[in-house]
C-alpha cells in the first residue's frame, strides 16, 4: 500500500473503534436488500421509548426537553443508537464521539434540573453537523487522507451559537472529496448510500447528512450548498433542506475547499424530517445576531413580518409558477409527476399555479463553473499533494481502483484574476437580466404581485444509480442568483404509474439519452422532491411558502 | 494634437456650450485668490429668494417643496445657478442640461399642482451625480477619452429611484480617470479644485461633487466610495458623506473601473450639507425595495428601529473611540485639534470617550491594494487602448503633459485567479479577526456594549496640494471591513492653533517627512472633518450616532 492508503486505513480503523460494541448489529440484512429503511425499526437495537423519541415531530421532541419530559440523555443516546444503525446501513458517518455528546446531554439535562429554565430554544437537541463543520477536538479531514490528523482548535461559529442555543452535536457526517461533487465517496470513509434503494446515491456533497436524517438518525443536520449539496441529499433521501441565501448562516471557522473562492460561495443550511426543524434552526441561529461572531453574516433580524407572507398578500391566494423543465434537459416521469402533484394540491388549496419560463438556464450553469474552474484545479492539488492522494475523478464505483494511483484533477485551467472579473462581471449581468425576468411576471400572475415562488425540480431524475449523477444544473441555477430555496419531499417512484413513456422531440443528445435511460425498476422506491424557490434573503418567507405546500399535499394525499 | 486629444478638446468645448450664457460671469475672482468659498454668495447671479433657498436645510427644503411653497423650477434654477457658479470656479461639472432638469422641474410642479400631493419623499429637489451614475440620454464617460460619445441607453436603477421619489437629476460631475484616484483630474475635463482653497485637492474620486455640494451648488449629491471617494471629499471640502455598506443602495446601470472586481466593491453613497439630506437620501431609496430592481442589494428594510438605536442603549452614554492615528502615519495638527474637539465635545454630552487600537490597519490596506492590483492595470488598458489615451500616472500638475504622450500603467502585474482567491481568504481572516477586537472592546467600555462607534480621521491631513494626496489608508481600511462611515465636519485650519509642532519619535520615514512637511500656511482655510465609523449594514444606527456628535459639536461651539 502506498502511504496515503495506509494512512486512510488507519483512520477508517479508529472511525470503526469509535462505536460501541453493543451498538453492532450482527443482523444486518443482506447485500441484496436495497431498501433498508424500514430494517432500523425493526432491528431490536432501539426501546420502544427511544423509537417514540426518533419518531416524534421536531415540536414535540423540543417541546418535551424543554419541559424535561424526555432528558437530553435519552434523546441522545436514541439517536446516538439510531446514528449508528444508519451508519451500518448506508456508511453516512465520519467522527464518531459517543462520550463526549452523553456528556455534554448530561450537563443539560443538569442545568434545567437546577435552574427549571432550558438553555436556550434548541435545549437538549442533538444535531448532526457535515464533516466540514469544525468542533473543537475533532478532525474534519473532509474526505482529503492529506487533512487527516489535524485537530480544530476551535469551533466553528455556527458550533458555538448551536451548543449556546442548548443543542448536542453528536455525529460528523460523510461527504465526497473537494465537496464538489453531487454523491458521496472519498478515499477515508468510502461511499454512502442512498437508504431506499443502496444501489442509488444518497446524493452530495451532504450525502452523510442525507441518508442519516432520512434514517432518523438525526433530528436536525446541518450541510452545505454550493451548488445543489444541501438539496440534493434531502430530494434524493425524501427529506426537507434549506438553502439559504449567502450570508444569513455563518461559515466562518468551517474547512472547505476552494477558500478565498467568493463568486459564489458555499452556504451552510439544515435538513430535517419536518419544516419545523428547518425554521427552528434558522431562527435560533439567527436570532443570537450571528453577524457579531461572523464578519460576512447579513445584519438583518428574523423577520417574523417577512414569515408572515406581508410580501405576498399575507399568503392568501399566492401564485406559484413550475418549472417543468429547464429547456436543455427533461426530468424523468417521476419528477414531472410530483410537479403535476404539487400543481394539483396548490390548486386544490386555493392557489393559482402558472408555468415558469426558464431564462438561460444552461447559460446560468456554465457562467457557475467557470467561476469555480477558474482555480478549482489548483486548489484540490494543493491539498492532494500533501500525501499524494489522488484527486477523485470519477463517482462510479469500478473506476476508482484504477484512478487511485493517477493523480488526476477536475476544472479547467487556471485563469487570469482579469477573467475572472469577466465571468464575475457576467454572473452580474445574468443577475439583472434574471430578476427583471421575475419581475415582469406581475403581469401574468393577477395577484398584483410577481410569482410568489417558484416550484422547481431539483435534479431531471431522483437518486441515480452510483456516478450516474452528473447534471446539477436545476441546483446550481439558483446558486448563482442566490434565491432561497427549500426541498420539499412529495412522493416515491412508482413501478406502475411511473413507466417509461415515448417521447420523440427533444432539446439535445443528452436530453435523448437521459430519457430513453429511465427505467422505473433502476429507480425503485427514490424518493421524488421538489425545491420551492423564493428572493435572495427571503429565508422566512420561503419557509412559510414550503408550509403552505407542504400542507397542501398533505391535505390532498388525506383526501385520497 | 493627437486623434484622442482632439476628441477631448472637442467634449469640453460642447460642455462649455451648454453652459447658459447669461450664467457665464465676468466678475470672477483672480487666480490669486485661493479662497473662494464666500464668492457665490456676492457674485450678484442669484436674486434674495434664490439665495434663500440654496442656503435652506435640507428638511426646510424638502417641506417647502411639497408644500408648493417652493416650486420645483424655482429651487432647480437657483441650485443651477449656483452649480454654474461653482463650475467657473472649480471645474467641478461633467454634463451640463440645463432645460432638460428644469423641464422635469416644472411637470413636477405641474403634478403638485394638479394632484396636491408630492410625487414622493425627495419632491422637487435637485440631485447632482457623480459622473458615473447613468441618466438616459446623456453620456457618462467618467473621465476617459475613450467613452465619450457613449449615450447611455437607460437610467442607472438608483436614477429611475430617485425621480420616481420626485427628484430632479440637475448636473453629472467631475471625477479622476479610472475613478482610482483621492483627486480629481482627467484628460476630458481637467482638474476640480477646492473651493476653500484652489492650491488643494477637493479630493476625489467624487471630487466634483464634493466641491459643488459645498459651494451649496446642490442640496444632495450621489458619489461613490471604494476607497474613501465619497469621504475623502466630503472631508476636504467640508461636508457631509455617507458610505454605505456593499448592497445597501443599488449600483446597477452605472458605468465603473474594474468591473466584475467583487473582493473589495465600490459602493454609492450620498454628500450634503447636512446629516437630514444623508438620511433622506437612504430612507427615501431603501423604503422603495432596491433589492426588486437591483440583485446585489440586500433585502433589509429601513430600520427605524435601528435608527432608535436599540442596539446602543439608545443613545443615551455611549461609548466612542477614537482612532487618534492608525500607527504608521500620525495625522496633522489639524486633524488631531478636530479628534480632540470632538472628544470633548462628546464628553460634555455625557459620552464616553476611550482611545481606538487599530488592528492590522496597514496590512489591511495592503490586502485591499493587492485584491484590486490583480488585474486593474489590464482593466485601465483595456479602456485606454480604445483611443491611445494615456492612463493618468500622476497627480502632480506639472507631470500630466509629460505623461501625456506615454501609455502607463498603474497596478500590479495580473495575478492568477488561485492567487486572487488566497487574497481573498486573506481579507476573510482579516474581517473576522478585527469583528473580534471589536467585539472585545465590551470589557473597556463600561457600558455592556462594545464600543458604539469609532471615530476616526479621513486622512492624515486635510486636503493637500494637487498630486500630493498619497495616503488613502484611513479610508479603505474601512472599505476592506465593510463598515459605514460618515464624515463630520468639524473646522477649519487655523493659522494659530494650528501651528507647527515638534515630535522626536516616527513610525517610520514617511511618517517622519510627512510630519514635517505642515505648515499651516499651505493648508490655509482647508476643512477639518472626522468619521463616524460604525459596524457593517449598520447605517441606520451611524446616521443616529453621527446626529448626535453633530449636536454634540455644535453645541460645543455654541458654548465657546
């Protein structure tokens, strides 16, 4: 073995030691079972009390530790149990830290003991953090072999407003390599899989984050989107995740790649089983006033005004428009029927719903990638090279052996910081051009206002088999204009309604191809999402929409 | 002449042309006479009620003119009067259209009239703009040869603001090629100078608004800051500006130097005669939803709120700072007597005032000089080349014929793009290192709070001689932090009290000969000002605190 195998071996090793015997299950199902998220009930590891506490709302789990109803304790150590099952299940985690999080559980259950008062709105929650999020103590080697050994000295910001908000970090989660990529593999801790079907990714680059919360491992993670990393680990694992805009989360004191890279940046955001998770998050995060602990926070309250819908006519008759597709490539079956789903329950509620007319998409995606691949190259080497990794080109599973030895790299050439300015200069045009595009839309709405939303896909597919997932461009879109934006689960691929079905015109070769590739059976049980998608630092009101229709579908799927 | 000579000869003559003739005046005062602040007012052009009204407060002004008291036409006339005025006197105008601004007057009286209601908050007033800034129509070309003939096809978005806020944009004024320079000279237009003192800077690069705006030749003036070009001449010319944090008022539509440049980005901001025309200025373009028709501005309302400042005891003892120098080059003895009066002046208001320790200020400036260095000099060419202009390599009057016939650069080699991003994790770490010594001064000030407010010189010196104003450090270091800051003035140079004064121990060389360069005869009658420095998108609170070190001063000197 070369070094930098040894040394990623070693650290596997020490990850698999981090977890308590007794919590190794020694019925796992078979490899051929590719839907294993029903086996974690079932599994025997969990009391039924503890089954209670990972089944609960995020309201009640937080309402009851509050009120000491459940301790902390308890709730962690189910999740903590709940975690590592996952971790069996799909290899979602990176740190394992199982004393150190009882402990700190401990301590509060301590305080509201003593004082009668919890810590704070997320007393005694425990939450999952991407590996990138630094905790004091812990590695956060981010899936580069060459980072492994290197302790944080510190916390990231958003850490300390968590911990002083009452909440327990208790697992790092998985990601891929450089973070740039839509699935989840790297060269320390392997690949992640998707929990309803394991031949499908779990997405990326918060694809630990993904499967473990779908799992119920977790009641609220937190990931990162640069360009789709947060939304596509919660469409593909049926889950809820926010983007928010740049600025309103704090990133400093995280790892990441590309640092110093600002044209546009990566976003930390929460996933959750409900949309109370996500709003609690943000809220207790940015009520602590973040933008004193992180210099590039946006000084802008949590506007309970702005969630009110005082916007948009106080959510009374909004109007949505769906983007069936982005002119440049059709989503398959299942993603334009959870479309129509979504249409027909806003309409059922009372809404109008119109269609999106997607403005230079492609052109959009593009202008995103030069950005990034304008040092991209040269960023990951000068990490890689410190151990001699190779830099992951591939996500499918069979090619990774044979690049192993080849130190290889994504991203174009690097360019000139003059370039630079021209792409820079030209995603602020594309800006322009784009939001008086939605603006003019006051014209065909009859709200008197523009599109209240819009409802997007978030990839052309569900969760692809593995290094099949290639096609950001519904994600990154919104990247680059920095709108909000808000997954939504909406149903599972269906082997029956969802059939393959003839189409004869299309945009492009690639467009063809990805049609005539679906399959119902390759896809079976992914969950189907979409992303709801608002104004640049319209957090709160992009939660509030999502309520809206969240509870439309649900009201419709009552009603079926 | 060369060919781009010839069409800078030819841009000035029509400039000259479009000046009325019967505003051309015969009684100018001679070269000799340095001083010609108190000229305007003796030169005979205006009539009483035209002198009334150019000398009204901004909030007399406004009120008169939604009354109708005052109309529209005779308010622009009296404030073109005075800007011609000023124009023979300091060269401080771009683009001149006379009937065009007082056409627009006189529909908006018509309107008043008609409706009985003003059209919006800024009814009726003149606004002048910094060259840059768009009007449909007329050319904005920002000091190069190379631009003239460029008509611009639409309004800046902050002009389609400010008329459908009811102003009237009366006159463009004058700036520095590439608009990188604290003076203001370029080969179309020449040289603005100051109005208290011809033999000085009025700074730049909004150096023709700060000469105009003083010389009471408009009530509110729109300039731009990157690097202190809204403060620099608001201070040399004794006025007030404000420079607004990144996004805070929309930029769009207008022309700029390094476009695409987003490290550290130029911001527009308003200079006036009094802080109610700063705060008019902002509420009136924040309270229309910038961010709906420009996409970098950020959604956050006005904030009364803010305003009340609730984050600062409201108002009652605050704790100042003051920044006495920056420890590499200590102010004059002006600039030290104003540090002085205003701390005295605040302390028998019943303020704190302690002693700021400045952070890193001259590696931040260096950080700042080398995220605009990476490619601005291929920026200037790319402009220049167009006609074989030079690019203006000095200040110094003498030089620019010398120059004139070479091309010449200023900037650093282009970097690459990887090298830009390592400046700008430099930048990033520097941001949140100074967030923490801030943060920190809440152990020192006595109130709970950090300190409120920095006060701090613009420069280490009032204006200076043409080609003399080198040192720009006291204004970017804020401008790299992204904080708000507004420029007080305080007084004037004193013949006496500001004598010459010996001191033994330098920072350094430059500290050394810039010191014994005073003399107070040079700086004859030149401004004194101060800078309120607050925190980032923090304008609201700066307006508040600077009202109150305004009051504080003019109570001060009410006392004496």
């Amino acid at each position: 073995m070369s070094n930098w195998t040894i040394i990623a071996a070693g650290k596997k090793a020490k990850q698999q030691a981090s977890i308590p015997k007794k919590w190794l299950l020694s019925n796992l199902p078979p490899q051929s079972t590719l839907n294993v998220s029903e086996f974690p009930d079932g599994c025997g590891l969990l009391t039924d009390e503890e089954l209670q506490i990972i089944r609960a709302d995020t309201d009640i789990l937080l309402s009851k530790l509050a009120q000491g109803e459940w301790s902390s304790l308890n709730v962690t150590t189910a999740f903590y149990k709940r975690a590592i099952i996952a971790q069996q299940l799909t290899n979602c985690l990176t740190e394992i830290f199982v004393e150190r999080a009882l402990a700190r559980a401990a301590e509060l259950d301590e305080h509201l003991k003593k004082t009668g008062k919890p810590i704070g709105p997320l007393h005694g929650l425990p939450i999952s953090l991407k590996d990138q999020i630094n905790i004091k103590g812990l590695e956060s080697c981010m899936g580069y072999v060459s980072w492994i050994g290197k302790v944080a000295e510190e916390n990231a910001v958003l850490v300390d407003i968590l911990e002083a908000a009452g909440a327990v970090p208790f697992v790092k989660t998985n990601v891929p390599q450089t973070l740039m990529w839509a699935e989840t593999f790297n060269h320390v801790f392997g690949r992640t899989c998707n929990p309803y079907n394991c031949s499908l990714t779990s997405g990326g680059s918060s694809g630990g984050e993904g499967a473990l919360v779908s799992l119920r491992g977790s009641p609220l993670g937190v990931g990162s989107d640069i360009g789709g990393s947060v939304r596509i680990p919660s469409a593909f694992c049926g889950i809820y995740g926010l983007r928010p805009c740049y600025g309103r989360i704090p990133y400093a004191g995280c790892v990441n790649s590309m640092e110093g890279q600002d044209s546009v940046p990566s976003v930390l955001g929460p996933l959750s089983n409900d949309l109370a998770g996500i709003k609690h998050f943000m809220k207790a995060v940015i009520d602590v006033k973040p933008w004193l602990k992180d210099p590039l926070v946006v000084r802008k309250r949590w506007s309970e005004e702005e969630y009110s819908l005082v916007d948009h006519g106080y959510g009374k008759n909004l109007c949505f428009a769906i983007l069936w597709d982005d002119g440049d490539n059709v989503p398959h079956p299942p993603i334009l029927r959870g479309l129509g789903t979504v249409k027909k329950a806003l309409e059922a509620a009372g809404h109008r719903v119109i269609d999106w007319k997607p403005l230079k998409h492609v052109e959009i995606c593009k202008t995103l990638v030069n950005l990034w691949g304008s040092a991209s190259a040269e960023d990951y080497q000068a990490v890689a090279m410190l151990t001699g990794e190779p830099i992951i080109a591939s996500m499918v599973p069979e090619q990774h052996a044979a690049l192993a030895e080849n130190i290889s790299y994504r991203g174009n050439e690097t360019a000139s910081a003059y370039q630079l300015w021209q792409i820079q200069k030209k995603k602020r045009d594309l800006r322009e051009e784009y939001l008086r595009h939605w603006e003019a839309t006051v014209e065909i709405t009859g709200t008197g206002r523009p599109v209240d939303a819009i409802i997007s896909p978030i990839a052309p597919h569900t969760a692809t088999p593995h290094g099949m997932n290639k096609n950001g461009n519904y994600t990154m879109v919104w990247n680059l204009l920095d709108y909000a934006a808000l997954v939504i689960p909406v149903s599972k691929v269906d082997q029956v309604v969802d059939a393959r079905r003839p189409r004869h015109e299309f945009y492009n070769d690639t467009d063809r191809m990805h049609w005539e590739s679906y399959n119902p059976e390759t896809y079976k049980d992914a969950p189907v999402a979409v992303q709801l998608v608002g104004r640049t630092l319209e957090e709160e009101a992009v939660i509030a929409m999502s309520e809206i229709v969240d509870n439309a579908l649900k009201s419709s799927k009552a009603r079926l």
